[in-house]
C-alpha cells in the first residue's frame, strides 16, 4: 500500500502553506519529515491523513486520489495521530476511548472488545488492566500510546504522527521509538513529522520541509551530505553528528554515526595517534 502526494499546493488566505510538495510512503517504512516551526508541518499531517483538502494536487492511495469519489473508503485506511494526544480522547475510561471508533463501524460488542483488546496490545497495554482507567491519569507518552491504539483499533494500516516526541522525556522517547519500529514490523506504514532530526535518525527515509516545499529527501547519510541546506531550513543535526562532522572536516578519522561512547573512543583513539607520532 503506498500513499503519495503529488504536487500538493494548500492556501490559507493569501499565504501558500504548502507548495508543490511531493512526498511518497508505503510498505514497511518509516518516512520521518523534518521541518522547523512555520514549515507547514502540522498542515502536512493534515492533508497526508485526509483530514484537510489540498488546493491543488493529488493525495493518492494506490494510484487512487483519496478525495476522488471512487476511492470513498480510502481515508478510513489513514490514521491521524496527534500532538495533544488529549484531543483525540472520546470516551471518559480507556475502553470507552478505543471502542469508540470499533463502534461506530457498527461492530457488534464482541467485535469491538476484540479489536480493543488487540490495539491495545499492539501499543502495550492489557485491556483488562487498563479497561476502567481514565486516559487523562497516565504519562504524557502513555496518553500517546493510549491515542495510538484508538486510531489502530479502526484497522489504520497508515499512521500519521504530528510531533510524536514532543515534550517527552528521554524514557518516554524511547519507548515511543519503539512503538514506531513495532508498528512497522505489523506492516504498518508509519509518517512522522517533527522538529528534531535526533529522534529520527534510524527512520527509512527522512525528508526535510521548509517553507511548504521539500528541500532534501533521502537518509540521514544524505542529510549529513548536505548539511548547508538542512542548517537552511533551520533544523539542526544531532550533537554527536554535529562534532564529528567538524572533526571529520579537520581530518580526524571518527565515525559520523555513532553513539556518544563510540565517538568518544574514537576522538580519546585519534588523539593517541597524533600526540604518539
């Protein structure tokens, strides 16, 4: 299943939000795209999701325009996950919130328990230890979770996330991260769009949006590559990456994709060598 926008245009009064944006993403991929504030991200998420039509362009399913009348169903396999995992929340306990969309597809109530209980699952919760619990009690990652799992309860083959990481801990990063390369691993195609490329960097393919338009797509290699334009759209590399790209320019032989130990024995091993010559 591939979903792709081509040529997307998207206007808020006089401003163009969204310019001749084209993006692909299908199968089990991770398609994370970059893009600092005012970048047209969160309209992005919108539109890849079905929840906002564009101006002009096409978002297809399949080769199928999902706002085209042949393709009515298209947008229910797209599933919007958002910022404030608050706003999604529909029922007052956890089971109530999951079912909620189940039941609304006319699922009868065993149908519905079963496809809570597996989205639930998928996400890391039993339903029988959270079923009366109030979504508003748990973490702010939890409620991410929680708001996950309504959206996969609707049988979501493709995830849209807006902001995913934001305001987490480092704890709660992880274990976001974790449930991206899960969902992959149940053929879930995931698109993430964020502000950091650190949280992000083991994606598929990144791609880096600035001012409505795609300026740079490819891996984290690829961005490395071209670190002029990603500083142009006002999005920074990871630390780690950032020093040994300015030690690898100074003709230090230090891996530019390493953890913060690895890069460290690296440097501590460089500095041997040249104070041992």
């Amino acid at each position: 299943m591939q979903l792709t926008a081509r040529n997307i245009t998207v206007q808020t009064g006089s401003v163009r939000v969204l310019e001749g944006l084209s993006l692909r993403a299908g199968g089990d991929e991770w398609l994370a795209v970059v893009g600092a504030n005012g970048s047209g991200r969160s309209t992005l998420a919108a539109v890849l999701s079905g929840l906002r039509k564009p101006k002009s362009g096409h978002v297809c399913l399949d080769n199928v325009d999902i706002w085209s009348g042949s393709s009515r169903n298209a947008r229910q396999t797209i599933g919007l996950v958002m910022q404030r995992a608050e706003d999604q929340f529909l029922g007052a306990t956890v089971f109530d919130d999951v079912a909620f969309g189940p039941r609304q597809l006319g699922l009868d109530s065993a149908e519905v328990e079963a496809a809570s209980a597996a989205a639930l699952s998928m996400v890391g919760y039993h339903l029988e230890e959270v079923r009366d619990r109030s979504p508003l009690e748990f973490s702010g990652g939890q409620r991410r979770r929680l708001a996950v799992a309504g959206v996969l309860a609707l049988n979501r083959r493709i995830l849209v996330f807006d902001e995913p990481f934001a305001g987490l801990d480092a704890d709660a990063r992880v274990q976001m991260k974790d449930l991206v390369v899960e969902l992959l691993g149940q053929s879930v195609t995931v698109v993430t769009l964020t502000s950091s490329v650190d949280p992000v960097i083991d994606a598929t393919r990144l791609a880096v949006l600035h001012h409505g338009r795609i300026i740079l797509e490819g891996t984290l290699d690829d961005l490395v590559a071209d670190t002029d334009r990603v500083r142009q759209a006002g999005i920074l590399l990871p630390e780690n990456i950032q020093l040994a790209c300015s030690l690898r320019q100074r003709g230090w032989n230090v891996p530019v994709r390493a953890s913060s130990g690895e890069l460290e024995r690296a440097i501590a091993h460089q500095w041997r060598v040249s104070h041992s010559a």
